[in-house]
C-alpha cells in the first residue's frame, strides 16, 4: 500500500500549481510547482518511500533531489524537491522511507527567500522541463486514497473479528418415526 504525507503544513504554502506571478514586476509563466515557505535550514521529509532518482544543481531551481514514488494506481513519478540549502548527500539509487529527511530548506538558485519548491511530473528529468502535474493535488488525492485504504481494512478486521465471536447455533435433528394406525380407536397398526 502507498503512503504519502505533505512535506509541510498548508499554512507553509507560498505558490501554487499554475500560478501567474509577477517576479521584479515581470509576468512569469505558469508556475511549474508548489511551493512551501519554510524557516531556512528546516529538515525536508521526503513524502513516500521511493528510490533517489537524480541529484543535480540548476541555476533557476538550485540543488535539486528527485526520487520515485508509486501512486495508488501503481504508476511511477518523480517528485522534486528543489532550492535545497547544499548539495543532497543522497546518492542515485538510494532507497528512502517516507518521511526520511531528504535535504535541508534553502534557497538556492533563482530564488525570492528560503522555501520548498516541489514539483511532480512523468519523468526524472520534468522538474527542469517537460510536462509537470499538480504535486499538491497529486499529494492530496493520495492521502485521501490512504484513508479509505486503512478504512477498508479497519472494516474487514473488524468483521473478520465479529465472525470469530459469533458461532453459528449447533442445530440437533431428531428422526421421530411416525406410526400409521389401521383405526384411530383402537390403535392396531397398519401392516
């Protein structure tokens, strides 16, 4: 089963998926993540287990980590997390836990201030280019998937436990042969 936690509360939000924002008064593109304004330094956990797909430094996102996560719909994606404070000492190929801290808030890059920009997309190499999806909503969606997981199997241990405490009632049959009489009166049996 998949489990995924949001790398900070939603107070922490700063920009979200799609987003038109003006940067030294200039309209920007779309923004490609979501981002979380975070105390510099802060741990980043990482939201799913997976495996580090790539570590790399770009000049607009800074140094970035990528890994794997599968979704409840079993396919792979890659999250980013981005504007990091130093170089990951994550390897490629390294397997991480949810929750695992994955790197340290920084900023990076082309950045306005410390914070978390993750990014979710098809392939290792979406958070620099590409096609990219809502991380926020992706996040969001499978949690809410893990909940009904757990309920799911909450209610089937549960039944599994009632049908442990009722045992079906033991039935007992007797075979009463019935006698058919010649005359009702006199009770002579029919031969």
């Amino acid at each position: 089963m998949a489990t995924f936690q949001f790398p900070f509360p939603d107070k922490a939000l700063t920009g979200h998926f799609g987003k038109v924002r003006r940067i030294n008064g200039k309209k920007t593109n779309p923004h490609r993540g979501t981002d979380w304004g975070v105390k510099l330094g802060t741990p980043i956990p990482a939201v799913s287990s997976g495996t580090v797909a790539l570590v790399q430094y770009s000049k607009i996102l800074g140094w970035v980590l990528v890994h794997t996560v599968y979704g409840s719909d079993k396919k792979v994606r890659y999250v980013g997390y981005s504007h990091m404070d130093s170089k990951p000492t994550l390897k490629v190929g390294a397997k991480l836990e949810m929750g695992q801290t994955i790197g340290k808030i920084g900023n990076s890059g082309f950045s306005t201030g410390p914070h978390l920009h993750g990014t979710l997309s098809t392939t290792a190499k979406g958070v620099f280019y590409g096609t990219v999806l809502d991380l926020h909503k992706y996040l969001k969606g499978q949690i809410k998937s893990d909940r009904e997981d757990v309920l799911k199997a909450k209610k089937i241990e549960d039944a599994k436990k009632i049908t442990k405490k009722v045992k079906p009632p033991v039935i007992e049959t007797k075979i009463v042969e019935k006698i058919v009489y010649a005359c009702p009166h006199c009770k002579k049996e029919l031969k």
